[in-house]
C-alpha cells in the first residue's frame, strides 16, 4: 500500500509540475525554468512508474525507453533550428501514436468494462491515429520529401465519407458486446488512412495551424487513455495540452481570418487562383539593393520561411547592424503566421542575436510602412500579398497581411519567379515599386553586405 | 475512477490549459506548442502500464511501440524545446 501511495503521489506532484512548467513557459523570463520544472516531472512520473506492483515485461520496457528516447534526443540535438517545426511535428505524431498504440493493447487484452471507457479508448485511439498519420505527412512535406500538395477527385466528399465510415465502425466496437479482432485492426487502418487524406491536400501556408491542431489533437487522446488506464496524471497533462493546443490553433487561424473547418475542408489551392497579375517583374542587383538601403533613413525587414530554409538569419542579423552603423533605423515585421510555425521567425531572428526591441508584431507595425524608405521582404509571400486587401476573389481576400506594399520602395529576395508554397499570385512582386533580388536569402543578403561594406568605407 | 470525478479532472484541466496559454506573448508561441507537446510525452507512463500488463506476443509488440513511441515524444519534445528556449537565455544577457 505503502508504494501505491508513493506512486499516486509522485504522478500528482508531476501534475503540479506540468502546469507550472506551461505557465512558466508563457513568459521569456521564466520560460527554461517552465521546461526543467516540466521535465522533472517527467523523470519522476516514468521512474515511479517501475515500481507499479503486478508489472511485467521490464526487459523489453528499458529497451523501448532507451531506444525511442536515444533516437529522439540525438536527432533533437542535431537538428537544424530552421527544421524545428516538423521536429515538433513529428514528436507530436509519435506522442498519439502512442496513445492510439495503448488503446490497441487495451483492446487486446479485452479487458475493457462499460461503455464509457470503451467508448472513450476508441475516442483516443481514433484522435491519436489520426494526429500519428497527419503528423508524418506535415513532417514530410516540412522536410521536403513530399514536394506537392495532393489532391483526390472530390476531396471533401471523400474526406467526410471516411471519416462517416470509421465513425461507424468505432460505433460497431463500442456497441458490440465483446471486442472483434478484425473491426478494431479495420478501425485503425481506417484512422491511419484518415489522417494521412485529410493531411495530403493541405498547402504550406496552412501547416502551422495544422500541426498545432494536432499537437491539441495528441493532448486529448492521451487524456482519453489516461481515463482508460485510470492515472490521473495522464489525463490531466493530455487535456490541459488539448486546451492550451486548440486554443493556440484559434489564435492562428484567426489571425490567417480562416475558420479552421476551411483549412481542413477548403484547401486554398481549390478556392480559386484570383485574378490574374498583370506587370512584370522587375529585376535589382545586390549593388543597387544595397545603396537603396545604405542611404535609407527607415528599413523594414519583414522576413518569411525564404530566410528559414536558407538559414540566412545571422546574415540578416549582420546586415542589419551595418545598416545601423551608418545611422539607418531598422525593424523587423512579423507575421502572426511567417514561417511554418506561429513564432517561427521570433526563434531564428533569436537564434541569430537580433534584440526584441527591433521586433515588431503586425498590428504594431503596419502604420509603419508608409513612412519606411524600404520594406526588404526576404522569402516571405502570402504575409504580404496585398490582393488580401483588395482582390474579393483571392483565397487569401481578408487574411489580415503585412502592407510591405505601402512603403516607398519594396525588394524583395525571392528563389525564382515561381508563385510560392500556395501557388497564389503576389500582386506585390508587380508592383512599380517593387524590385526583385533573386537568389537564395544566404547568398542575397551576402552580397548585399559586401555592397553595404563597400559603401562605407 | 468514478465517472463524475473523471468529468470534473477534465473541465478542470480544460480551463487550467485555456488559462495557460491565453496570456503568451508571440514571440513564446513555438516553443510554447514544442513544450506543450513534450508534456503529452508523459502518455510514455501509459504506454509502460499497458506494455507491464501485456502478456500475449501481440501485446507486447503493440506495448514495445507504445512505449518506444511515447519515449520518442518525450525525449524529443524536451531536446527541442530546451534548445529553443536556450536562445532566448542568451539574448537577454547582451
């Protein structure tokens, strides 16, 4: 009785930790504070959980435990900052597979009493399949192994049917007086089938919304298991990470102004391409990009996932403190949604040592813009296409934007001139204001140093 | 676990994670989801509980990934978020 009570103890002083540890984290000053205090907890939950009396298995358990945690922790430490949101993406998805992968064991065992906690096991079985699916599709599309956005004849017809369908059979297995081997091994084929569809059509634009929606997703199924397998803990942690999580997917969609059912169900690709852009491009070399700026007395860097995948963010950062030495002011513009991940730009412009006082959220900047000399956009595009404003048949129209396209003059680094992860045409890029720099936001911004350096001397 | 008692932990738990978050600055928002995502690792004490119990093959297959799985999410989540958070350590001291 005596370790009963240790155990219980230990998993509710981990509870207390967790929340701590989240609260901490909501602020820069005691946010690493929130992670140790959150990974104590961790510790003390999983060593305490050995002691559970009537435990088998415990070979196999350490070597779970050490494989999948050793795997995780060096290709955590290895990883790239500009890679971290499919990292977390993909954590994520291994987290509700682990929770659908504990309801299997459960259904194995056949052991489950009531239809509550039958009901509420598959719950979590199909959350967690699902968010284990679509989290592997968002990495591969983040790591680039999966180049294009896929699309089914009648995607949402299709989307909806399979979701109808494995519903049913969920149904079938809570109904159903004794647990079926073959409806529970269909069922989580048809979860796994689910996530996966319902993820394959989703563009770029959309996936940091979407992998918080199943970092909320995670939450709630491991809150489920954690009632099945009757710990406290579990349940608490996964529903206070389902709330926070799906309160987090809310800020971001509101702030793209797309309910969340539409990113799901209307993929931006199908709502239509907008009107066609008419101008060309006009093209800038580093030489004159540089002296526009160097003899600028305002420059606006509003910088988008182009700068992450170039890993350009030290460079910017050097450019910027030139352009500082020769008494240009300098701020940067961040998109609620830059990047892939909600702060994404935040980390690398941190990484890179840019202060937060240059750091500027949309609302704080936007009347900016007129008064800049310069807006430098660097590999961002939809946080800037100004048919958000004006263009009614955009599938952007409404999507509250960056107005790079107010400022006197714009430049803006860019690959190619391809129209981007959402395939949407920018309005901006044609504008008579507007000058191109091509290149890699690595080697751009590079040569726009070796100009700025030059112009100093 | 008493079916009301079980509600109340969920409501309860719901508005602490809606309380939470509701006051996090932008700048927190990713490395706010990755530690977020790190303490549903805790699912790893699940997973053990269940791989403890197997005792048919099958079981223990499924309890093997359960348990790798959600080590995964834990060790993973903590590297990533520790890392993230790191840098913003640093920036303050300049």
């Amino acid at each position: 009785m005596a370790i009963k009570w240790l155990i219980d103890a230990s998993y509710f002083v981990a509870a207390i930790l967790f929340i701590l540890g989240l609260k901490g984290m909501s602020s820069p000053v005691s946010a690493r504070k929130g992670i140790v205090w959150a990974g104590v907890g961790m510790v003390l939950a999983t060593v305490v959980t050995f002691l559970t009396p009537g435990m088998n298995n415990f070979a196999l358990m350490i070597i779970a435990i050490a494989v999948g945690g050793a795997l995780a922790w060096i290709s955590g430490k290895k990883v790239a900052m500009t890679d971290m949101p499919q990292m977390v993406a993909i954590y994520n998805g291994m987290g509700g597979g682990a929770a659908a992968a504990i309801a299997a064991v459960e259904f194995a065992r056949g052991e489950m009493h009531g239809v509550v906690v039958t009901l509420l096991a598959t719950l979590g079985a199909l959350i967690g399949a699902v968010s284990f699916a679509g989290s592997v599709v968002a990495w591969a599309k983040l790591q680039g192994v999966m180049k294009k956005a896929f699309r089914l004849p009648a995607q949402n017809g299709v989307n909806i049917l399979l979701a109808l369908v494995t519903v049913g059979v969920g149904a079938a297995i809570v109904i159903a007086p004794e647990i079926d081997p073959t409806l529970v091994g269909a069922f989580f084929v048809l979860a796994l089938v689910l996530g996966t569809v319902i993820t394959l059509p989703i563009g770029g634009a959309d996936m940091p919304v979407v992998i918080s929606l199943f970092n909320a997703f995670t939450g709630l199924a491991v809150g489920f298991e954690g009632f099945v397998m009757g710990i406290p803990a579990l349940i608490i942690a996964g529903i206070v990470v389902g709330a926070a999580g799906t309160l987090l997917t809310q800020l971001m969609a509101k702030a793209m102004n797309r309910p969340i059912s539409n990113i799901l169900f209307v993929p931006m690709a199908a709502a239509g391409g907008g009107e066609a852009v008419e101008g060309e491009q006009k093209e800038v070399g580093a030489m004159d990009a540089a002296a526009m700026m160097r003899y600028a007395s305002k420059v606006i860097i509003v910088p988008g996932y182009g700068m992450a995948v170039a890993g350009a963010q030290h460079k910017v950062w050097e450019m910027t403190e030139l352009l500082e030495e020769a008494g240009v002011e300098v701020s940067f513009a961040i998109h609620p949604v830059a990047g892939r991940m909600p702060g994404h730009m935040n980390v690398l412009l941190a990484e890179a040592g840019v202060p937060y006082d240059k750091i500027f959220d949309l609302e704080e900047i936007n009347g900016d813009f007129p008064q800049a000399d310069v807006a430098l956009v660097i590999g961002a595009n939809d946080v800037v296409n100004p048919s958000a404003r004006t263009d009614k048949s955009s599938p952007i129209y409404g999507m509250p934007i960056l107005n790079a396209d107010l400022a006197q003059n714009v430049i803006v680094v860019k690959r190619g001139k391809g129209t981007g992860y959402s395939g949407i045409e920018n309005a901006l890029f044609y504008k008579d204001n507007t000058r191109l720099l091509y290149g890699s936001a690595q080697q751009a911004i590079g040569e726009v140093i070796q100009h700025v350096k030059a112009l100093s001397v | 676990m008493d079916g009301f008692v079980a509600i109340y932990i969920f409501m309860l738990a719901a508005f602490t994670g809606y309380e939470v978050i509701s006051r996090v600055p932008v700048i927190l928002h990713t490395p706010l989801m990755s530690g977020s995502n790190f303490v549903h690792g805790v699912v790893l004490v699940g997973g053990m509980i269940a791989l403890g119990q197997a005792e048919t093959p099958l079981e223990q297959a499924i309890g093997f990934v359960a348990v790798l799985l959600g080590a995964a999410n834990a060790a993973g989540g903590y590297v990533v978020t520790e890392r993230m958070l790191a840098m913003f350590k640093a920036k303050e001291k300049n």
